[in-house]
C-alpha cells in the first residue's frame, strides 16, 4: 500500500493511492462470495457457479465495482488514519484510475486540507456594551406570564366575554349548503385568540350556556383551501359550556407552591433568573460580535469541499431530529417539496460561518496555548454521560482517540471564546445619527 500527495489550489489535495495485485484479488473474491447467489448459471445451483465461469460469461470486470467499493473504503481509511499529518476536512471525491486482475489497483481522492489562518488582531477588539441590567418592569412581565401559565379554567353561569373558553358544538353552510370540514363538535374556543376566522369569536360574545345562535363569516381571499376562498358562511353555533380563567393571585400561598418562603423570595429569584438570561444571552452576543470581527481582521483560504462536507454534516444532524420526533425524514422532504441536496445549499452560508469561527478561535487558542486540561475533559465526559444516561467511564471506554481530541478541541476554543471576551475593549452603543443628543 502507498500513498502520494499532490497538493492543489485553495487548500486542496489529490491523494493517490495504490493497493497491491494481492489485495485487489482478495476484495474480487469477496465479491464473487457476496454476489454469487444473485448469478444464475445453467447447470449449477444458485451460490455455486464458479467465479472463472461467471467470469467466462458476464466479462472479467463484472465483481471490479465492488471490489474497488471495498477496497477504497478499507485502504483509504487506513492511510488516512497513518498521514493524520494531513488534517483532511473533506469527504474524498474518488476516482479509480486502474483496475485489472494481476494488476497493482490504482485510485484516486480529492480532498481538502485544513486551511492554515492568518490571525488579525485578536487582542483589545471593541465589542459593544451591552445592558444587562433588570428592570422591575420586566421582573412582573415574567411574574404575570407564571401566573397566567398557573390559571386554572372554571366553569361559569354567565354570558361569555372576552377571554373565555367557550365549549360548542358547529356547523357551517355556504348557499344553504354544508360543506366539507365546517362542522365540529364539544369544540374549546378560546374568545379572542383569533383562531378562527373572521369576527367568528366577537359574535359569541353576550351568549349563555345552551343558547343556540348563527353566526355569519366571510373567508378570506387567501384561505388555504380554495373551494372556500372568499366566499360567505353561516354557522347554526350551540353553547354547551363557559369557562372562565381564573389567575391566581400573587400571595405567600402562590410562592410555597412555586417551592418559596415568600412572595419576596420568590421575586427575589424571578429576577436572580431574568438576569442570568440577560448575561448569557449578552455574552453569546459579544461572542459572535468578536469572532465576526476577528474573521473580518485574519486571512484563511477555505476550500468548497470543507464548506458542502460540514453542509451535508448539518442536513444529517438535522434529519436526525426530525427522525427523532417520529418523522421519517424522506416523509419531510415530501411535505416541503425539497430535496437533500437543496437543504446542503441552503445551509452552505451557515456552514462557511462556522467553519470560520471554529478556525479562528483553534487559531486563538494555539497562539495562546490554550489547552484542555484532563480534570476537564473528564468533567465534560461527565455531562456527556449524563445527557446519554450512561456511566461516564463506559462512556470514555467506547470514545475512540479521535472523539477525545475534539473533546479537548471543543474545550480549547471555549476557552479562547473567553479569552476574546476578557481582552476586549467594551465600548458604548453608536446611537443613530437621527437620534437625539
């Protein structure tokens, strides 16, 4: 087995490799053995023709595509594993250059290198400054959305009104005519949410329980079934029941529910809770705001195939959880009338993106020898561990070297993420030139 590298253009690489007449022999035969049931030859039992014969009668070449299929994914793996030098960022674009039985198996594959960078300025960059600080606005905006998400339906011997859940029962005509999906039964309608069309909701409004009442629509000219578009509709409405939400009030009973002391206990941690968010989600902003400027500041050469290989990396990633929630991901391609290949050019801008940061701040991190210690690659092995509910050393027990490198990757460019930030230079808002002094 060998291997030779001749570099190319924009970080690209064409990688010849060359396995011997024996091995080319071997991954024939394993052909033969795996397809030689699907050969019928006259006179012999399916699985039993010899490989000369079939051979004699279907051409000599006949086993050459999976052979070569088996041989460069077994000795393209290995030579890659043994040249790590190489830092390929691609999946391989391969050609088979010669094969022939007796004959040395010659193929090649394109691939990428990992682009070097050049580091800009990364030290004292201005970031700006952003306000973290929690208004008591905003600490009984999110009070009232907890107490609103505690409220409780209770049933009510009134009239409905504005905001209540009404329990009916419809059915809708058009031209005297019911029509196809107008009718419904022991339906809950929330008055006011607009879920229905038209001013559907506002004519129940002044109804009582077991009042029976019309109510007249007209469907907009954009409705998504057509047969239906713009045309008017009556629906016969009976009110079986009205609910009232009740909310609950903000007292000591509410906050020893939520697992408080207090009513000031619990404020205390609606804004402790607000402000994390504020900070988490102001560091994540200053974060991009460093790296995009950083990125515009360095120089790196990033080849395509690294760009459409992390592209078709997040298309899988993102089939997966879809298939997660229990839809097939052919079925999705279906409902939105798109195709794998549309969704990796889609996500190519994102993928450029990340590939950028993920460079620059490896970049950063070797610059500053920034590196992942073991006590936390353990820890990070640990909450691993914990999201897959595994033990954590089961768990590093079936990670190969490769996955504990880019653990410790990972680390190193969070690290360096943190080192942007502490060495950056906050500076105050540009306020809009039509703004006020």
């Amino acid at each position: 087995m060998s291997l030779q590298v001749e570099k190319l253009e924009h970080n690209m690489a064409r990688l010849t490799i060359e396995a011997g007449a024996d091995e080319l022999e071997k991954a024939i035969n394993k052909a033969y053995l795996k397809n030689r049931g699907k050969i019928a030859i006259p006179g012999f039992r399916k699985g039993k023709a010899p490989r000369k014969l079939i051979e004699k009668m279907y051409g000599s070449d006949i086993f050459y595509e999976d052979a070569s299929r088996e041989l460069v994914n077994e000795s393209y793996a290995k030579e890659i594993k043994e040249h790590k030098e190489l830092e390929i960022v691609s999946r391989p674009k391969v050609q088979v250059q010669k094969i022939a039985q007796g004959e040395p198996f010659v193929y090649t594959a394109e691939v990428a290198l990992k682009p070097s960078v050049e580091l800009g300025k990364y030290k004292g960059i201005k970031v700006t400054k952003i306000d973290t600080a929690v208004t008591d606005e905003e600490v009984e905006e999110r009070i009232n959305t907890e107490l609103e998400r505690s409220s409780r339906l209770v049933v009510v011997e009134r009239p409905i009104q504005d905001g209540d859940v009404a329990t009916i029962d419809f059915e809708g005509f058009i031209d005297g005519e019911p029509f196809e999906g107008g009718t419904g039964s022991d339906h809950d309608l929330t008055i006011g949410s607009h879920s229905f069309i038209d001013n559907f909701e506002e004519q129940l409004i002044g109804k009582s329980r077991d009042e029976e009442t019309e109510v007249n629509v007209t469907f907009p000219e954009e409705y998504h079934e057509k047969s239906l578009a713009g045309k008017k509709a009556l629906f016969k409405v009976t009110i079986k029941e009205v609910k009232e939400k009740q909310i609950p009030e903000l007292d000591d009973e509410f906050a020893e529910d939520e697992g408080f002391d207090s009513v000031e206990e619990y404020r205390t941690d609606v804004k402790n809770n607000i402000q994390k968010r504020k900070e988490a989600d102001a560091k994540a902003k200053k974060e991009d705001e460093l790296v995009r400027a950083l990125i515009a500041d360095s120089n790196m050469d990033i080849p395509d195939a690294m760009v459409e290989t992390e592209a078709e990396r997040m298309v899988e990633n993102y089939a997966m959880g879809i298939q997660n929630q229990g839809l097939s991901f052919s079925q999705y391609l279906k409902y939105t009338g798109s195709t794998p290949e549309q969704m990796v050019e889609q996500m190519g801008d994102r993928a450029r993106s990340m590939i950028e940061s993920r460079l620059v701040l490896e970049a950063v991190a070797e610059a500053e020898e920034l590196k992942a210690t073991e006590e936390e690659v353990e820890e990070r092995i640990k909450e691993m561990a914990e999201g897959y509910r595994m033990e954590p050393e089961k768990l590093k027990d079936i990670m190969g070297e490769e996955e504990l490198e880019s653990v410790r990757t990972d680390i190193a460019i969070r690290k360096a993420a943190d080192f942007l930030l502490e060495n950056a230079k906050e500076v105050e808002e540009k306020k809009d030139k039509n703004d006020k002094e």
